[in-house]
C-alpha cells in the first residue's frame, strides 16, 4: 500500500531506515514540516497521522504504510485557509514562523484529543468532559515550542478557533 499524504497516494522510501520527516521533506518537496531539533523535543515537525498528531522526525515512514498523512499543505481548502491558520494571522501566533506548521497541525490533534476525552497532567477528574481553558490548553501544546516569544499569539488563535 501507498503512503497517502495530503489525500494522494505516494510511494514508500525504498530505504526503510528513511523517517518521516525526511521523506515529506526531500523525497516529496512538502518544506511546510520542518526540521527543527530531530529528536522530538520541539514539536516543530509534527504532522497528523489519521487525524492524530506525531512527531515525524521520531517515525519511520515505512510505519505509515496506508495511513493518511496531513501535513501543514493539506489543511487548506484550495485557495482558503483552514481556520486556525487564518486565526494565526488574526492573533499574531507567529513570528520567524519556524513552529508554525508543527503548532497548527498539533493544535488540530490536541482538540481531537480533547473532543475524546484525552485528560492531560492538569485533569483532575478523568471521566468528566474536557475544558480547553487558557491553562488546559497550554499543557497540551507544550511540546512544542516556540522559541521568537508568539506564545500568547498561538493560545490565543488555538482558543479562539479549535478550542472554542
């Protein structure tokens, strides 16, 4: 089976020691993901796999044989932003831009996370329903970071479109 990225099927690295990040980025031209510290610790490169937010630095692309890749290219529709990305320009969640792509994309598997019920370090009650307060929010975004000071600007565009 093919990799599906972007809702098009491409095809396996023929090395299978070939991460995902590596494959988007130079085998398909998809520069949106980047490269930041390449051992999971930033958050810069995440995708979604299935709807689920990963670190593609830290898999193997061979792992995702079948799965739907979205990177930060698939999540607008043609000609018009997906609506965290145009909050992102409302809220100013961007400066240098670098963690852009890994923040919205990890913001979009965060609410899924949330809408299931996922609890995080600050849940006190781990069957009651998922608030995204400004401090829920925050715990759940922490693995990635951002290192040019739009924190305010990301949590505030995430509460106002995914959160909200």
């Amino acid at each position: 089976m093919p990799l599906i990225v972007n809702g098009t099927d491409v095809p396996l690295p023929a090395d299978a020691r070939v991460s995902l990040l590596d494959h988007l980025r130079e085998a398909l031209h998809l520069t949106g993901t980047k490269k930041g510290c390449n051992q999971g610790a930033c958050g810069a490169c995440t995708v979604l796999v299935d709807g689920e937010r990963i670190l593609s630095c830290l898999a193997l692309a061979v792992q995702y044989d079948g799965r739907q890749v979205t990177t930060i290219e698939g999540l607008a529709d043609g000609g018009d932003l997906h609506p965290l990305q145009a909050a992102f320009i409302e809220h100013d969640g961007f400066q240098c831009g670098y963690c852009t792509p890994g923040q919205i994309c990890s913001a979009i598997g965060m609410a899924g996370e949330a809408r299931r019920g996922a609890p995080s370090y600050l849940s006190d009650d781990l069957s009651a329903d998922v608030a995204l307060t400004r401090d829920e929010v925050q715990e759940r975004m922490s693995g990635n970071l951002c290192r040019c000071g739009a924190h305010n600007g990301i949590i505030d565009a995430i509460r106002a479109t995914v959160a909200a």
